[in-house]
C-alpha cells in the first residue's frame, strides 16, 4: 500500500459521501444501491467544524448536526481506504443504518498501521482519505449515538493485519450480520 495514495492516486476519494461542516444541519439522507470499483473509500460519513460562518465572517461556527441516515445496498471492489463515519468530540453523528455492504479492499494493512491512533481533524475540511492509511480496512467509526451495521461483509484481496472494524465513542450499537475474511 503506497501510503501518499491509498491504492490508485486518481480513483474517487469516496463512492458515497455524506458530510457537513461549518454549522450546517443534514438530516433525512438516503443512499442505496451502488456498485462501485477502485474507489479509496467506499463510505465516508462526516460531521465536522471548520468554524467557518459564511454569514458573520468575523464569529465562528458551531458544529451543526447530522442525523438519520440511511445507507444500504452497496458493493465496492478493490477498495483502497476504510470506510468511516465520525463526528467530533462533544457532537455526535446520530441513527446511521447500514444494511446490505459488502467490501473487498485490497488489503495489505500492517500491524503497524492497525496501532496508528487518528487525529480528531475537526477542522479539517473532510474527505475520505484526510487521515491518511486507517488503523483498521473496513469501518472506522467514532462519535456515533444510534448504529444499525446489517448485513455487513469485509473482505480483502491480500492478507491485512488490520482489524475489519474499529468502534471508539459509539452509544446504541448494534450489529447485526458480520463476516469477514478467514484469512487474517
């Protein structure tokens, strides 16, 4: 895995991008049935605080809100980057159903990557692959409030030392259908 590029440098960024900064609200959002190839990051949703407030350009922004999405029926193939959903400490992504994904990353993660701890990057503008190589190849998700995972499948091209999924700060958790590779 070259560690500038996450698999091919001119793929997408991410197949499905659900993302709001700056005191935005998004609420009620709705995705399904996608096929995708030699995308970097499959799903990447992100609640972020770039602080920027388009109206009073002098007064920063408070996070806004992201909530009730719903996001189903996706393959991706040769994935190059984990998926994520994450918001940021204090204000949490919330009631995120994921039903019917299945992944095939190209694998190749190391130990080393699966111990790499990820910066908050609050204020960063977001973007799948803003973190650089994830600790794990699947899911990476990090203050969540309501989580639905059903019918989910990871699987990678090569070996990967990395954990399919990784949950920091998530309330209201359940998972419901996960397989993954056999050969970790």
């Amino acid at each position: 895995i070259d560690p500038e590029h996450y698999g091919n440098a001119l793929a997408p960024l991410s197949g499905v991008a659900v993302e709001t900064v700056d005191g935005a609200h998004l609420r009620g959002v709705s995705v399904n049935n996608i096929v995708m190839q030699d995308v970097r990051a499959p799903i990447f949703v992100r609640l972020a605080n770039r602080g920027i407030n388009p109206v009073k350009r002098d007064e920063k922004a408070q996070p806004g809100s992201l909530e009730d999405v719903a996001i189903s029926n996706i393959t991706a193939y040769r994935a190059s980057c984990a998926s994520s959903i994450t918001g940021i400490p204090g204000h949490v992504v919330r009631n995120v159903t994921v039903t019917n994904l299945r992944v095939t990353s190209i694998g190749g993660g190391t130990a080393e990557m699966a111990r790499r701890g990820l910066p908050e990057n609050e204020s960063s503008y977001p973007e799948a692959t803003g973190w650089g190589q994830m600790p794990c190849h699947g899911l990476f998700v990090r203050h969540v409030a309501g989580l639905l995972l059903r019918d989910i499948r990871f699987f990678t091209d090569k070996p990967d030392a990395r954990p399919a999924l990784i949950c920091h700060d998530v309330a209201d958790l359940r998972v419901d259908g996960l397989e993954l590779d056999k050969q970790i």
